[in-house]
C-alpha cells in the first residue's frame, strides 16, 4: 500500500529521488529492514504477552533425558505471530498487491498460519495434547494447495502476461532447453508439495533457531531466483523461464528473511519463545508455493534439503520400526530418535553445534540449487 503512495506522489509531483521507490531491489531491501525492524518492536511485546498468559511448551518426554531440553518446559511458544506480523506486513507495505504471485502467497501463508494458530490454540490453551487432529489439518493444507493449482492451471491469465505458456511447466536441474509439462498434474502435485513442505518444516522445529534460522537462508536464495525469473535480461542469460511479475516475489522473499533474522534474536539458543505451529506450517507452505508459483519445483528437494533429510528420518524410522516389529515381534529403531536433529542429540552433540552446522549444510544447498542454473 505504501507502494501506491509513493508511485502516486512520484508522477503527481515529481519530486527528486522519489523514482527509486519504482525498483524491486531498493523496495526488497526496504522490505526486509521493515520486517527486521517490525521484528524488534512487537517481538518483546508478544513475548511478554505470552509469559503473562502463562502460553508455554509443554515438556516432551521423549526427550526429557536430554539434559538441555529439560529447561525448555514453560518457554513462551505460539511466537509464530512474530514472524508472520512482520513478514505480511512489510510485504502489503512494499509490494505491489494486485499481482497475483504476491496475492497467492499473501492468502497461502495467512492460511497456514491460521491453521498453526488453530493447533496451538487447542495444544496451548484448551490443554489438548494433540491439538487440532491430524486430519482437519490436512484438510486445511489440502484446500490452499487445490487454490494454488487450480489458479495456476485454469486461471493463467489472472497472472501477468505470458505465465499462461508456462503453467504447468517446470524446470528439470542440470538441463538445459527441457522442461517437464506436468499437465493438470500440476494440481495434485501443488497440494503434495505444500502438505509435505509444511510438515517438514513443522518437523525441524525442534532445536533453538533450527528452523527460522534455514528458513532464512532458503528466503535468501528464492529471493534471487525470483528476481532473475522476473527480470528478462537475467532469464535470458541464464536460459531460464522468463515470468513476467515475478519479480516481485523477491519483495516477499525479502521480508521473510528480515523476519526471519528478527525471530532469530529471540529463538537463538537458549531460546526466549518458540515459533510453534503458527510459524512453521505457514512458513513451509510459503516455501513450496513459492517454488510452484516460480516453477522450480524439482529444486526444493536441493534448497530445503534439510527439511527433506529431517522429514526422511521420520519415515525411514517408523518403517524400519514397523518392518522389524513384524518380522522379529518387537520394533527396533534405525535412529536412536527422530527427527534427525534429535538423533544428534543423543548422540552426544551440543543443541547449538548441531545448529550451526544444519546452518552451514544449509547455505551449501543454496548455493547448489543456484549453481544448476549455470551447471547444465
């Protein structure tokens, strides 16, 4: 909305410097400072509110042996509402709002986070162990990942010119001149992606600053993949599908980052509020419809490589337990935990060494996933 303001004054009155305000990368950069700065201000504030309201994590008891995590019981959680204020607030600041790739991931993750609002509300304050049931929030990933392939694929021209050729297109890593057509495949796999997307994230969220920590490095590498999308020198120099309006995804991408940073000094460890379901459903589903909306689908399995390892223990552990319960009578575990952060952890590793370096694996995986565009 700011954004109308500025252009407005800038034709109306001309007045000096005022065209920079034209520019995705001074309005990204103001985004992000935006974002961070919104982050400092109501972060105390919401934590307070939480303490006050006594709104705190429950201990775990598989991982009450843990000495570190015997501590976290009582920790302000549902601190969600930090990130998503300061990374739709910016965004409805800076971007242009009437583009459908910012329409879509503005509903996408305001969806999300309503849903992991819902399941910490009853976890927190209703006292239900379980929150909301597994399949109502399923439900609810299914739903606004049918909303994204249906708009992609029978309302492309509701998107910017040209996004009607690429619809159901995607990029395959390392190739060059190909692109695999999905179809109206292109629904089912939408609602695949955010689902899993959503979860994997859910599941990182585990250790001080894990996950709003790699989810800031992912922001970071989508908001250049965005801008060089968008931009029709940048496309056509690295070969890529040229979407037109995309670009402004990078606003986006921008902001997520700030807010990232901005959750990061309150959840780094020893942590003062944790992210809950509030942050990470609607952060992993941001992640995925940004890769669907950008059609580089075949790389989140590279950018958020962390997430797919974590998501993987999980279901290589409960087989394995599974397999060997039915073959030998009683189930045996391939981990010594799940997910894979905890498995660290009882292995003997410090919470903020196995942080650190998922960070470092983190940023290798991006710079990866920005290499294929020129390794092809």
């Amino acid at each position: 909305m700011l954004y109308y303001l500025l252009l407005w004054i800038d034709k109306t009155f001309d007045p000096p410097g005022f065209g920079v305000f034209q520019f995705i990368t001074f309005r990204s950069a103001a985004a992000a400072i935006t974002a961070l700065l919104i982050s400092f201000v109501i972060g105390p504030k919401i934590i307070r509110a939480l303490k006050r309201h006594q709104l705190g994590e429950q201990a775990k008891q598989e991982l009450i042996d843990i000495g570190q995590h015997k501590s976290k019981a009582g920790t302000p959680t549902m601190g969600g509402i930090i990130v998503l204020l300061a990374l739709l607030l910016p965004t409805l600041l800076w971007a242009n709002i009437s583009n459908m790739f910012i329409i879509l991931i503005f509903i996408t993750t305001s969806w999300l986070g309503l849903v992991g609002f819902l399941d910490d509300y009853l976890k927190v304050i209703k006292k239900m162990p379980n929150g909301l049931r597994g399949k109502y929030k399923l439900i609810g990933q299914i739903i606004i990942g049918t909303l994204i392939g249906v708009m992609i694929y029978y309302f492309p021209d509701t998107f910017p010119r040209g996004y009607e050729e690429f619809r159901s297109l995607t990029t395959i890593p390392f190739t060059k001149n190909y692109n695999f057509d999905f179809g109206i495949l292109i629904i089912p796999l939408s609602i695949f992606l955010i689902t899993a997307t959503s979860n994997a994230v859910n599941l990182t969220d585990g250790l001080d600053g894990l996950a709003i920590g790699t989810v800031s490095i992912v922001a970071l590498a989508l908001a250049v993949i965005s801008y060089v999308s968008g931009n029709a020198t940048f496309s056509y120099y690295l070969n890529i599908m040229h979407l037109r309006g995309a670009d402004e995804l990078t606003i986006f991408c921008a902001a997520l980052f700030g807010a990232g940073l901005g959750f990061l000094w309150f959840n780094t460890y020893p942590a003062k509020v944790f992210m809950g379901d509030t942050g990470s459903l609607a952060l992993g589903g941001a992640i995925s419809c940004l890769m669907i909306l950008i059609k580089k689908e075949f790389l989140l399995p590279i950018l958020g490589g962390i997430f797919f390892a974590e998501t993987l223990s999980v279901i290589i552990q409960v087989t394995y337990f599974k397999y060997t319960k039915k073959k030998y009578g009683e189930g045996r575990r391939f981990f010594k935990i799940a997910p894979l952060h905890h498995h660290f952890e009882k292995s003997g590793m410090h919470e903020a060494q196995i942080v650190v370096r998922f960070y470092i694996i983190a940023i290798i995986l991006a710079i990866i996933t920005m290499a294929t565009f020129k390794v092809r």
